[in-house]
C-alpha cells in the first residue's frame, strides 16, 4: 500500500522553536518527516515539509486543525495539502 503523504508549509515571522514544536506535533500524532526545508526569505520564516501520514492517529483534517491551531498560537500561517492533491494539479 502506497504510503499517504501531506506537505506542509509554514510562513510566518522568525522566532525559536518553530521547527521543534511542528516536528514534536507531527511526531505525537504519528506522522513521520521524509523531508525538510526552511530559509528566512526576506525576514520571513519559511519552511516546507513532506511527511507520512499513514500512520497517524487522527485523519488529515485532524492534523491541518493541530497544524493550524500550532500556527495561530505563534503567528504562524500553517497550510497542509495531501501530495496526491499536488501530484494532480501537476498533470492538468
């Protein structure tokens, strides 16, 4: 069974532990990070991520709220879209 992936990006002002409580959230709900990338793009914060959500112990509009809520308590934008959606936008 193909495994079932997300990306998630996060924008937002720079500040400490962002890529620490993304990763620690995504960890306890089940989700493993298959691969990273963050840079500060003119002061901003930005990272995108991809992850396995196959094993997760809630549904992916479960996570995106976590994700969104983890987002709003720092002053984050935080949006998650499956990769099969991705994958589908490419071929139009």
């Amino acid at each position: 069974m193909p495994a079932e992936r997300v990306f998630v990006v996060v924008l937002g002002a720079d500040q400490k532990g962002i890529i620490a409580r993304t990763s620690t959230l995504l960890y306890e709900k089940g989700a493993n990070i298959e691969d990273v990338q963050q840079k500060i793009m003119d002061g901003t914060f930005v990272m995108t991520l991809l992850a396995d959500v196959s094993d997760c112990n809630c549904d992916t509009a479960g996570l995106r709220d976590s994700l969104e809520d983890l987002g709003a308590q720092m002053g984050l934008t935080v949006m998650v879209q499956a990769e099969s959606v991705i994958k589908a936008m490419q071929r139009v």
